[in-house]
C-alpha cells in the first residue's frame, strides 16, 4: 500500500490559509537565507517548534548575482505548473528551459559554471544583444521542470544548487512555490537525506517564507518512508496548530504513520473523525490505511467495522483492502475469518495472491495450527504461486514457537532448496529459536552466516537478542547488547523498551523493567497493547496482582483493548499470588466464551493451573483445548509432564511423552526435568540419573534444576557418595551450586544425624559465595530436635554468628522463637 500513498510531486491548489508562522505585530525585513545547511538538523526540530523571529542583515549583490535585499515574508503556493500534476515532460518546457537542463545533465557539466547558466534561464538577448527580463510565469514552469528533471536523472545535489541559487533572488517568492518545495523535499528523501530536507524545511521558515500545506504533506510523508514516525507526527501537530488545513493526502498519510507506531485506536478514530467533519471525504486508500492500522492492537472487530464503513461508503474493496483485513486476522490468530475473507475476496473475482496466502499462514501459523498452514503452502504450490521469503519465515517461526525444532529446520533446508534466499526475518527467528534453546555458539554461528549473505542486523536483530538474554536471565547480556544497540545507530523505540521490560523483568530485575517504562513515558513515547502487555508480564513474574488489576483498568481507561496475552498475565499474576479463587473466576469467563477461549488462555490455563498442582482443573483445561481442535505447544505438554510427574502418575506422563513423539515436538530440557523429578522420587531412581547421561551424551547443556535433580535422588535415598559425585561433575560442568543444591545435602546430613558434615557445607557454601537461607538453618534446627536433642539445637543457634558473620540479628532472633515452639 506503501506506493498508493505516496505523495504526487505536482500538486493542486493549496486552500487558502493564513500565514504560517507569521508574527502579526511583526513586519521587519527579513534577510536573505545563507545556503542550506547539510549539518547534522537540530534533534526533533527545535527551533522549528516554536515561534521564533528572523535576524536582520545585509548581504553584497553583484552583476551574476542578483542583489540579495530585504524582504517581508510571503507566501509559498501559488502554482503555475503547467502539467498541473501529470508526470513531467520535458517539452512542456520553454526553449531556454530546455536549453538549461540540457546543459545542467550534460555529463561534462562544470558546477562552478551554475550561475552563468541560470542567469541566461532568467534573462533572454534581444536584437541589440541586450538582456532583458524573462516573463515570470515562464521561468516559474522553468524551475519547476528543470528541478524535477534533474530529480529524475539522479542529480540530486545540483537540484538542491538550482534551488539555493533561485532562493537568494528578490523574486523568489514567484519562483520557489509548493510544488517546488514538495518536490524537492520529496527528492531529499527519496535518497534518506531526511536531514538536509529538514534543513531545507526550516531554513524556509527561519527566513521568513510561509509554509504551506504542501510542504508540510511532503516532509510528513519523508519523515514516514524512512521510520522517523515521532516526527512526522509532530510536524502534523505543528501544522494544526498554525491553522493549515490538511489534505485527504495529509491524512492518509499520517494515518499510515500511526498506524504504524502503533497508536490507541481512539487516537486512529480522532485523526479519522476530523478528517469527515472537515469535509475532506475519505477514499479508498484511507479505508484501506486504517484497516492495515488494525493489525498491530490485533483489532480485528475495529477492523471488521471500517471494511463494513467503507463499502457502506460507495468504495468496492480492492485486492490491497482484503489483503489488508486478511492480515489483521492473521496478526489476531483468527484463522476461522481470514478464510472466510478469502471466500468473499474470490467471489468478487479477486484471485488470491501471494500476499493473500502469506496472510493466511500467519494467521494458522500463529494460532499453532501448522498443519494447516503447511497444507495452505502446498495449495499454493497447485495454483502455480512459489513461495517466498515470507512464507518459508513464517512456518519456520511457527514451528520454532511449538518447538518443533526438525520440522523448522526441514522448513529451512526447503527454502534454501528451492532457491529462496534467506533475508533479515528468518535470520533473525532462527537466531530466536537456537538463543530460546540457550545454543548460543549455533546462534552465534547464524550471526556469521548472516553477514555472509550480506544481510546486516536491524532493529529486530538487536530486539531478539535483548529478549533471548532476557529469557535467559542474563541481564549482564541484556545491557551489553542495548548498549550495543546505540552505539550502531539504533534509536529505541516502542518495540525495543517493550523488549527491555520484558527482558530486565525476566531476569528479575523488577526495578530497572520498571525504570525503562518510566523512560519510556518520558521520551515521548505513547504505550500501545504491547507495552501494557510487557509490563503486566513483569508484574506478573513478581505475583504483584494488585498492580496488574490496576494497570489493566488503566489500559482500558486509555482505549487500549485487552487481548489474550493481556488475560494471560492476569492469570498468572494471579497463580503466582496465590489467588486462585480470580484464576477460576477468568477460567469461567474462557470456557462460557464471555473472554474469547484463545488458544493463548487455554494454554495459560493449563499451565497455571498445574504450577498450582490442581490435576483436576490442569485436565479440565487441557480437554479444553483438545476439544476445540486447538494444538498444544510444547509448554503445555511439559505443564502436563509436570504436574504427572510430580504425583508419581508415571503412565499417563509417558502418555503425554508418547505424544509428543507422534505431534513431532522436540523435548525440552524442561521436559526431561520434569521426567527426573518424577523418578527422583520414585522407587526407579537411578533412571534420573540415565536421563541425564543420555542429555550429556546428546550435547545437551544441563542447567542446575537437572544437577539439582538428581542429587536429591541419591540424598534422599542415602547415597551420598554419588550424590557428592554428582555435586562435582556440577561444577566442574561450570555450573554454579545455589542454596537448593547445598540445603539438598544440609537436610540430608541433618536426617541421617550427620550434624558436623550439615554444618560444613553450611561453611562450605558461605565460603563459596551462596547465601544460606531459612530452609538451611531450619533443617538443622529441626532435625536436632527431632531426635531430642534440643541443648545442641540451642548452642547451634547461639553460635551462629561465629559460624556466618553476616547472620542477621532477625534471623537469630526467628531461630530462637523456632526452638520455643519445638
């Protein structure tokens, strides 16, 4: 749709307006502009912002130069195009005109011969050789053809001379009109050199030329083709604000630029509305805009209703409006309508397209329907359509997300087969699934393969790897790679500090997740559904349920429509509050359809419900899913080993595992953690230590939950011998004992009365950086008086201090009321 709105380089008529910029108690001359700037453009345009008055001075004239004078300010608008917004062509043209932009392309063109050259554009000889004045309205068709030719045959910089050099005349205010401005400010940025175009924009207002809406549409539209959307968005406000009224072109573009910084809906729905109630109707490209808007809030009944709006308003919807609607329903996981959008885009003798079927992937794709959407890639096939880059992404970053690792690589061994380059996009999912995994040298390695084929990392990249650190828990990493960010250009937008509180919250790190959401709201930036998604996610890690229920009645309060991920944190902000008796409550509301039952909320409530060991609600809402045709990821399915396991159901675990093996899941290392807590205190111990060897054997890096695992097997079933064993293959592996590890050995030393060998790991663990904690202290405590030794529990805990310098005076003062109480 990119091309239907961009912005024509000859333009109508501006509406009349009043001056811009223009102090009414302010008519002192203004001097001569010097050349436009190439600096570096003052950050989000200052100067522009506000009112400011022009300095006064004087510059030399010579006899090529016309004389530089003082002027008051004057308007810019009046055209005198003869094409009148047709594409240019040359022999529209005066003969001199011509003459002049042949000279200009001329490959041996000197530049320092410019003036001569457009002084004789200016001026014509008579019969006594004699120059005299060529009429204006002339010369003005000249500069406008001229300038858009030399745009046309890549010479840009000398356009921007040509324009220089007429801006200095006295008559400039006849030469240098909208189009000419709009096209050169165009130009600029069709190369990306938004900042001279800006430049150039400000140097008009500084110097006393008025604005007018052209102008205005033209940077707004180079702000948005190149990403800077909070510009663009205050150069619109900053044209309001001086009373320029916009065109339906103006809307139609900053409509595309809110959409694409991913506005409230309210605030798509304010510039909309003022756009009908200022009599500037609306046509299909603005239907179609605002459609595309819907996709990133996942607003597909908003997006349902302006489909139904547009058709009510006379426009036919096009290939790009079903397209559209189709992509909403894609980015909604709501494969059911988007077929249903194909039915009635065929009917109305619109063959599906490529973009079409990529739509409807996504939306199968997304809702972990990959059959589905793997047969949709065949159809494609039979109709003659192959594949592209997106397609083959999208499938790839399907199975990563269900963990099926093989099938998505099988899908990228297809596309490299078939002769379809990988671009940024699937780089960056595989760099996704190889860092979710923590196979950091693989992704390291997609890293090198990425520059090989000369694609080089963008925001999403660096997006990635703040997340992927983040799900990690390093947030050393995390800060790293942000600061690396920057320092390769970068600036952080909405998605990268929704990214860095998802991240530093994931990593445990409440405060600085909560610092980047104040930053966030400072810098400017308005928080969409993801970001409210982002911080209720942190909330949730940290079982403040309280906070969640308050920021949900706050994104709502500010228009911002809930969606399944934001029920999803509600849920386990929820568990992790214990609150159970609310997770019921919202279970209700899924199953009777009052919340949408989402694929997202079922799975969310399997897994809620089985950290909060329910089997019979974990069972419910797993048959739930089942029942609706909706397939598990791998996080369910270990939600379901899990809480199997931990009951000893052995069999109905291998079930579980069984299917797993036929679906094509790959297992986690959660899943074979679950499998050894289950045998780890199961009569069959030992198994938990074979699944581990097997995990070695396979290459796979053991985390401290699997080391963990197993020693408390042998621990609790007296084998210390293997468990120390097994405690130093843990280190020496490289991966840190924490206070679960040692307390494992501490309780089990304590039951079998082993009180000196309890209290050297203690020492052992102090010594080597772990903090002891009240199971630690409590296990000895315990066991002392369990076996009636209660003198010896007294002088352990008196002696305490000797034994941890650091023990609290409240921690002493608990273990003393925890010996009253024995």
């Amino acid at each position: 749709m990119a091309e239907k709105l961009a912005l024509p380089l000859i333009l109508p008529n501006p509406p009349p307006s009043k001056p811009f910029f223009q102090d009414p108690h302010l008519h002192t001359p203004t001097p001569v502009p010097p050349p436009i700037s190439t600096a570096p453009f003052t950050p989000l345009f200052q100067d522009f912002l506000r009112h400011q008055q022009s300095p006064t001075t004087s510059s030399a004239s010579s006899p090529n130069h016309p004389p530089s004078i003082f002027r008051p300010r004057r308007r810019i608008g009046k055209h005198r195009d003869p094409n009148k917004g047709k594409p240019w062509f040359h022999h529209r043209l005066s003969s001199q005109g011509e003459l002049t932009l042949q000279t200009l392309i001329d490959p041996q063109f000197d530049v320092e011969k410019l003036d001569e050259v457009l002084f004789t554009l200016f001026n014509s000889r008579n019969e006594d050789n004699v120059f005299s004045e060529v009429c204006v309205e002339t010369v003005s068709a000249d500069v406008l053809g001229v300038i858009k030719a030399l745009g046309y045959h890549k010479k840009c910089d000398l356009a921007l001379s040509v324009f220089e050099w007429i801006k200095k005349r006295n008559d400039s205010e006849n030469l240098i009109n909208g189009s000419v401005v709009a096209v050169m400010i165009s130009m600029l940025g069709k190369e990306g050199r938004v900042t001279t175009a800006a430049s150039l924009f400000h140097d008009l207002v500084k110097y006393g030329f008025g604005i007018d809406v052209y102008a205005y549409t033209a940077l707004i539209s180079v702000f948005s083709s190149n990403g800077r959307y909070r510009e663009a968005v205050m150069v619109f406000k900053k044209m309001e604000e001086e009373g320029c009224k916009p065109t339906l072109i103006t809307y139609n573009v900053i409509l595309n630029v809110y959409g694409k910084m991913g506005m409230p809906w309210s605030k798509i729905m304010a510039i909309f509305n003022t756009m009908k109630s200022s009599d500037c109707s609306p046509d299909a490209y603005t239907y179609n805009t605002i459609i595309s808007c819907c996709r990133r809030g996942s607003l597909y009944e908003e997006a349902k209703e302006i489909f139904e709006e547009m058709k009510l308003a006379g426009y036919a919807p096009d290939k790009v409006t079903y397209n559209a609607l189709l992509d909403v329903y894609g980015k909604s996981r709501r494969p059911k309508e988007a077929m249903e959008v194909l039915k009635e885009m065929e009917v109305k003798g619109f063959s599906p397209s490529i973009v079409t079927y990529n739509s409807l992937i996504s939306a199968y794709a997304r809702d972990g329907l990959l059959e589905e959407a793997t047969e949709l890639k065949a159809q494609m096939l039979s109709n003659g359509i192959k594949p592209d880059v997106f397609t083959y992404t999208t499938l790839l970053s399907g199975f990563e997300k269900a963990g099926k690792d093989e099938s998505a690589m099988r899908v990228f061994e297809e596309m490299k087969g078939s002769g379809c380059n990988p671009n940024i996009c699937t780089f960056n999912a595989l760099i996704k699934m190889y860092g979710n995994r923590g196979k950091f040298t693989e992704m390291m390695k997609i890293f090198d393969d990425m520059k090989e084929c000369g694609c080089k990392a963008d925001v999403v990249t660096w997006n990635t790897l703040l997340a992927v650190f983040g799900q990690n828990g390093m947030d050393t990493e995390v800060s790293g790679v942000f600061r690396e960010m920057k320092r390769s250009g970068f600036v952080a937008e909405r998605d990268t500090f929704n990214t860095l509180i998802s991240a530093y919250s994931r990593c445990g790190a409440f405060d600085q997740a909560m610092s980047i959401y104040k930053r966030m709201l400072e810098a400017g930036v308005t928080p969409d559904l993801s970001t409210y998604n982002a911080v209720l996610a942190a909330l949730a890690r940290g079982g403040l349920w309280e906070q969640s229920e308050k920021i949900f009645a706050e994104m709502k309060n500010r228009g911002c429509k809930p969606n399944e991920l934001t029920y999803s944190s509600l849920l386990h902000a929820y568990a992790k509050g214990k609150q159970i008796e609310k997770i019921h409550i919202l279970a209700e509301e899924i199953y009777s359809g009052e919340i949408k039952p989402h694929a997202v909320l079922l799975k969310t409530l399997v897994l809620v419900y089985s950290k909060s060991d329910l089997l019979m609600e974990t069972e419910q809402a797993f048959l739930e899913l089942r029942k609706k045709g909706l397939s598990p990821d791998i996080t369910t399915l270990n939600a379901m080993v899990s809480i199997y396991g931990r009951r000893q159901m052995i069999e109905k675990a291998n079930e579980i595992l069984n299917f797993m093996n036929e679906s094509g899941f790959t297992a986690s290392l959660t899943t074979y953690n679950s499998l050894m807590y289950m045998y780890s205190r199961s009569g069959n111990f030992e198994r938990a230590e074979e699944i581990l060897r097997d995990l070695l054997s396979r290459g796979i890096k053991l985390d401290a939950i699997s080391y963990n695992t197993v020693i408390y097997a042998y621990c609790r079933n007296g084998r210390m011998k293997e468990a120390s064993r097994i405690f130093l293959e843990m280190m020496e592996s490289g991966v840190a004992p924490d206070v679960i590890t040692y307390n494992t050995f501490i309780a089990s030393y304590a039951g079998d009365a082993m009180f000196v060998e309890a209290i050297d790991v203690v020492r052992y663990m102090i010594r080597n950086g772990c903090k002891p904690n009240e199971s630690t202290y409590n296990s000895i405590v315990d066991w002392y008086c369990k076996l009636n030794r209660s003198d010896e529990a007294m002088m352990f805990v008196s002696n305490l201090r000797k034994l941890n310098p650091n023990v609290s005076k409240e921690e002493e003062t608990r273990l003393s009321e925890r010996l009253m109480m024995k």
